[in-house]
C-alpha cells in the first residue's frame, strides 16, 4: 500500500468516496421534528421581518430621492 496509493482504478475511487460520504453522514446528529419544526419557525419569522424591514427602508429611501 505504501507508494502506491494514488493508482487505483476510477471504480474503486468512486467506491470509496461513497463509503466516506455514507460514514460522514453517520456521524450527522440529525435534529428531532419538534427542533426542525421550531427552527425553520425562527427563519421564516426572520425572513419576514428582514423584508418588511428592507421594503420600509427602499420605501424612504424612494420618497427621499422624490425631493432630491
């Protein structure tokens, strides 16, 4: 195994490249439904306040420049 390492074949890369992502994902702590439900809360409550922010702030900004 020593220098040869970088000489397998595309397949057997391929091969192991999947078994890593399949080990990878093993180790993710996926959230329970009650903290995916209350976390995608929290973003969409966010998200809404971001826009009606960004929409008064394009608002004064619009009703400025009308006296500019």
């Amino acid at each position: 195994k020593g220098g040869k390492r970088g000489k397998k074949g595309p397949l057997k890369r391929l091969a192991l490249f999947y078994r890593q992502i399949v080990a990878e994902l093993r180790k993710v702590v996926w959230p329970s439904r009650n903290q995916l439900t209350t976390y995608t809360t929290v973003v969409i409550i966010f998200v809404v306040i971001m826009i009606g922010l960004v929409t008064l702030i394009d608002y004064g900004f619009s009703h400025a420049a009308k006296y500019v």
